[in-house]
C-alpha cells in the first residue's frame, strides 16, 4: 500500500520520543528508511543521512513518513512548506496523525497537481462490531504499561521477532499508527469511536490455531488520565491469556501530566489483571518488560535483578537484551 | 433546537430496555411527548396514546424522536416506510442512534422534498481536546454501574432534581442521546473518537464554584467488555468527588453478554474508587442507587434494608423513593 523506501520526517520533535514512529520503522524494518528530514530545533535523530527533499528523491526515496506526533496530532504549519516540496519533487506521504494530510487544503491541492497520493494511515477503513465479548481459540499476549511510551509496542514487536526465529506460530497485531506503518495493517485504535474500541480489537485478534499466538500492541495506560479508555479496550477486546507489564525506570511523572506520579508495577499488576481476569479467567502476568534506555548497562542490570526479585518474574529490557526470556515465559 | 412536541417512536423495540430514550423522556420532561408510535412486535409501551403519523400531525407533534435503540445502533429497514411518511407528513425526526438519519439517502430526500430537518444528536459537533487531567474547581458526582441500564442516568437525574428542589448549585452533564435530547446539550460520549473521550468528560465538566455539582451521567460499566473503555474515560475525566454504585438486582447476565455474571457491588466499589482516585485523591463511594424496577415494595425494601447494612452505605431507589438520602450523602 504505502511504496518504500522512506524519508523520515523528524519535523520540530520536541524530544526523542516525539519521534517513536520513526524510531519503530528504523528498529523493524530498517531497510525501509533511507534517510531522515530535520526541521531546526528538531530534538529527536534516527542516526541516518540527513537529507533534504531533492536529495532524498534522488536516492530513491518514494515516499515521505511523518515520523513524529506532535500532542492532538496536528499537522503544524511548520512543516507545510516541506510536504508540498515533497509532493511537487514526486514523493507521496504518510502520515498516522489525529488531523490528517486529507484535511489540508494546500496539501491536497498539491498533490492533486503532482499525481501523488496522501495516506492517512489511523483513519479507521473497517466498520468494527460492538464487541460480543465471546471467547476465541488461540492464545493472545497483551503488553500494559505504567504510563504511555515505555515500549509496549516494542516488547510485542521484540517478541514477535523472537517467536517467528523458534518458529511458533505468531502476529504482531498493530494498534497504532506505527504499528500499522511498519506492518501494513492493523488497527488504528485511538481513532475508532468508542462504542466499536474493544469490537474493533476483537476483530484485530479472531479466532485462531490452538497454539497462535496474537502479540497485541498496547496503547496508553489504564493509569493515563488521557488514554485509559483506549486501554480499557485492549483489556477487555484484546482477552488476553498472558500479560507483560512495561515501565521506563526514569519517568519522573505520567507522560504530558506533570501533576500525575507513575503506578507502581504492583499496582498495574493488580490492576490490569482483575481487569483482564473479567474477559478471560485464566489471564496471567508473566513478565515484565523495562525500557532501560536511560541506564547504563550496570544499572539496568541493577534494576532488573531488582525487579525480579521483587515481583517473582522475569524482568528484562527485549530492546537490549532480547525477548528471550520474555517469549519463555509463554510456555 | 429541537421542535417540541415530540410523537415517541418505539419502533419494533425487543424489549422495554431498549426503549430507554423515550422512557427517559417520559418520566423527566413528560409535557414534551404527546404520543407514541410502536410497530407489531414492539415489547416497550410508554403508556402514551398510540398515534398514526396522521393523529400525531393533528395533535400538534412537531418531531417524531426515536425513542429506541438498535444493538449497534443501526437505523432499521422496517422503519424507513413510517420515517418517511413522518417527514412526508411535516414532523422533522430527531435521533441518537450510531447509524446516522443523514446517512439514509432515502430520508435525506423525503427532509429534502418536505422542508424538514433531521436531527442526529449523537454527533459530537465540538472538537473536544486531549484531556488534560488537570484538577477543576467545584464539585462532580458520577454513577457507575454494574452493568449498563441499570439506572445511572435517571440517578444522576433525580439527584439534580432534588438539588435544584433544595436551591443547590448543580448541573446534570448529559452524555448519552437520551440525556441530550432531555435537556438540550451534553457530550455524545459513545460517538466520540477514542482518544479525546476524557478530554469530552472534561470539556462538559469544566471549572465552576465550589458549592456546585456537576451530575455526570454515567455510561455503559467498567466490567462491560463491550463498553468499558467508555466507563473508564468517565472515570477519569470525570474526576468526581462522589461516586454513586448503580445496580439491577434481578439481571442474571451482563446486558447483551450471556456468558457474563454481573459484578458484585463490592467489587464495583473497589475498583471505581482505585481508577477514580488516580484523578482525585479525596474521591468517596457515598451511596447506592437500586433500580428496584422488578420488585415488589416489600422485596424492594427488604433488597435495599439488606445492601445498606452490607455496604455501610445509604442504598436507595432513586426513580421509587426519590434522591433525597442520595443528595443528604453528598454533604
């Protein structure tokens, strides 16, 4: 659907984790990234070859990916000028924002005149059901997080990479813009209406093979004043026969709510598994996942000794040191 | 907005629950229905005179309001024939459903052909924000429930009565079709995109004195796989000061779920007030509200004597008995 190779669009991030779509195309599949655009001020780097729009299309690129979310997900008229030089030297654009590339008159015009296309890839394209909350085959593993952006989609992508090389029968089931960017398909689900969220993950995880495991990428936080019901959702559509519990050590408060400490891993524990218990009795936690980013490798290991053997499971970073350990805890 | 008064169209509703807009109308602006229209098979009577489209036009009914709802919400064939003659007739035809009457191309025609207006009040007409979850002065009460339509709208309702009786500040936040087409505005929570469902519950609660009450009408239940993700961002943006436990002692499954026993009150109230004091530390369970509906008064009284000495909790039924123990808990 969306031709590769990519230029990456990093725009004005903020910081680096405004730029987790990027980061998860260059992470998943690197081979589809050749280049990154920057704006000044842009606080987040891929590491690639910095280029601009000419350069790009002259290394072969097809297609420019937004990959920063700015909050709300608006397009900013910062970046305007940028995406109609890209679709005037004959690039499409992707894009996984709330307001979309369709909604800018300029850009459509734009790529009106030069042949292009515009995709918006969170704009839902299925009319989801209700959720029936009816049991399905198959088993499903749903990773839930004290906060947003602390590596659900990592962990579940980690694990999915790592059950494919044993061979187990798998599928990431993406949830999210980067997710549905870096596979082709997915669910957008912060952009379905409310009453379809948990038919909508239902639908994303059907009926499957007794020993298929569904890898569901997570959205938000049931602790995340913003986004809980989106995680709700996954909770309750998603039935989940294990959980991986997901922290960033560092974060000092609930990402965008600086008045909102972070849960403890205890508390999501119980929490998320009294939830999910509702919709599938057997659910387990069984494992956690830790973005130790921010650690030196000392330190993460300091912390994950820790948190083992505080919370009786295996704790790990699958960014740093693979899902192994994590996917094991499936058996 | 909408043209009063109103002929109530029951349509073929399957059962009396599904018939819960008209009744909402029926028992809080009852002046507004002067009819109402059923078709064979309909299991709900509001005990209006059963009118024709004819007899409505001649008693003076301006809009025909559907008054019943769909699983999913969808516009049914078998009434497209009355809608039509409706709009054929002169009445505008207001609804709530997720299926929207702008979206019938037949009906767009009939309103087209006859100067009418179709209202479709479940369409969010504001661009809410991303919820911000930071604290608002005054006060918010919020009922959640076991199950969905077990009585928290017409909690939330009789309570803002008995306010308003008392010469309290308060406010009844509709966020459902019904409670809009009651009292004119609200927040349409079940239509609004995912992400911003919060930010909605925060926009229609905003700052406000400190002696007043907003009564949030609370949606679907947190142990609802369908609709919990609504109920959550209720919970969060919300950020209610008082929460009231809704509950229907005779339902033998969750509403529309087979496979699902309902919860225990217990287990409702411990786990709306862990979610809810994320946002609001100082956040109470003050009282339960008993949709005694299905009971005699003897065994309504002897249900409601036996929770209230069980919880520790004035447990009422508000649509019986009034409010008025309901609001005394709130001081």
């Amino acid at each position: 659907m969306i031709d590769a190779p990519y230029l990456l669009f990093l725009g004005d991030a903020p910081d680096p984790l405004a730029a987790k779509v990027a980061q998860g195309i260059c992470d998943w599949r690197p081979d589809m990234a050749i280049g990154q655009f920057r704006l000044e001020g842009c606080k987040a780097d891929m590491k690639l070859t910095d280029m601009t729009i000419a350069e790009a299309v002259e290394a072969g690129a097809k297609t420019l990916v937004i990959g920063v979310a700015n909050r709300g997900g608006v397009v900013s008229p910062l970046w305007q000028d940028v995406l109609i030089e890209a679709l005037a030297s004959g690039m499409d654009i992707a894009s996984g924002l709330h307001n979309l590339l369709r909604d800018e008159p300029a850009l459509v015009e734009a790529a009106r005149a030069h042949g292009r296309t515009l995709h918006d890839v969170r704009i839902p394209t299925v009319k989801y059901p209700i959720a029936s909350g009816v049991k399905r085959t198959g088993k499903r593993c749903l990773a839930v997080g004290t906060d947003c952006s602390v590596g659900k989609m990592y962990t579940a992508l980690a694990m999915d990479a790592e059950m494919r090389e044993r061979g187990m029968k798998c599928t990431f089931r993406a949830t999210g813009q980067t997710g549905i960017l870096i596979t082709g398909d997915g669910v957008p689900l912060d952009a379905v209406i409310a009453d379809f969220m948990a038919g909508a993950v239902e639908w994303l995880t059907p009926d499957n093979d007794a020993d298929h495991w569904d890898l569901i990428e997570g959205q938000g936080s049931l602790f995340h004043a913003s986004y809980s019901g989106v995680t709700m959702a996954l909770v309750h559509g998603g039935q989940a026969d294990a959980l991986i519990l997901c922290h960033e050590p560092t974060r000092t408060h609930m990402r965008g709510l600086p008045d909102y400490d972070l849960p403890t891993l205890e508390d999501l524990r119980d929490t998320a598994l009294h939830l999910a218990r509702r919709v599938n009795s057997a659910c387990e936690v069984v494992g956690i996942s830790i973005n130790t980013a921010a650690l030196s490798d000392a330190e993460a290991e300091k912390y994950l000794t820790e948190v083992e053997a505080r919370m009786g499971l295996p704790a790990v970073d699958p960014y740093r040191h693979g899902a192994t350990r994590l996917v094991d805890a499936l058996s």
